[in-house]
C-alpha cells in the first residue's frame, strides 16, 4: 500500500514538473512568456523551455516565466542605482539663508544643494 502512494506521489511530481516546464513564444518576438501574458494576444505557440533557452529566447519582464532574473544581480543592482540618481527628483536646498531659514531653490544635485549654493 505504501508503494502504490509512493508511485503516485512521484507521477503526480513529475506530471506537475513537466506541465511548469512549457513556456510560450510569439511567432514575430525574441521572448518567451506564460501561457496568460498579454503579449501572446495575437499569436502563439506552446515550446520546451529548455528549447526555448537554446533558441537564444529571453524571458519576457512583464510576466516573469521559469528563468526569469530578477535583476539583483550585482551589476544589475549598481546600475539601477545609477540610473535613479540621473533623474532623481528635485528636492528643497538644504542650506539655510543668513536670515537663518531654509533655501526656497529646488535642485536635483546630490549634494541636496541648489545652484546658487
């Protein structure tokens, strides 16, 4: 008796992990995604992800399928970092006036002070 549920358990575990194995391809994209991705609205065919991996295929960022990294990766991390601080947004001046209240001045510099300061 203790076979027979270990033998189903085992092809119920491995049914499941081929069924999580497929991913999905546009005929005209560069990416793979899950079966539900808006990016397979108009086109679509079912592909092994290993298959799909050899065919040089990129996980889509929307969706996220099997593979997908989630960028915190080192580099990946720094660059993010240095991407914010390009378009950081524009914050009060720190400095305080000789009347002693504080700077009026927006600035975007990462010093947090304006122009004039």
């Amino acid at each position: 008796m203790r076979n027979a549920v270990l033998a189903t358990l085992l092809f119920l575990g491995a049914t499941i992990t081929v069924a999580a194995q497929s991913v999905y391809v546009a005929n005209t994209g560069s990416k793979y995604h899950k079966e539900t991705c808006f990016h397979l609205k108009e086109s679509k065919s079912e592909l092994d992800f290993e298959k799909a991996r050899k065919l040089k295929y990129e996980a889509c960022k929307h969706c996220k399928p099997l593979g997908y990294k989630n960028g915190t990766s080192p580099s990946s991390l720094e660059s993010k970092l240095f991407s914010r601080s390009k378009s950081a947004v524009a914050a009060q001046c720190i400095v305080k006036t000789k009347a002693g209240s504080r700077c009026k001045r927006k600035t975007k510099n990462s010093n947090g002070r304006c122009y004039q300061h």
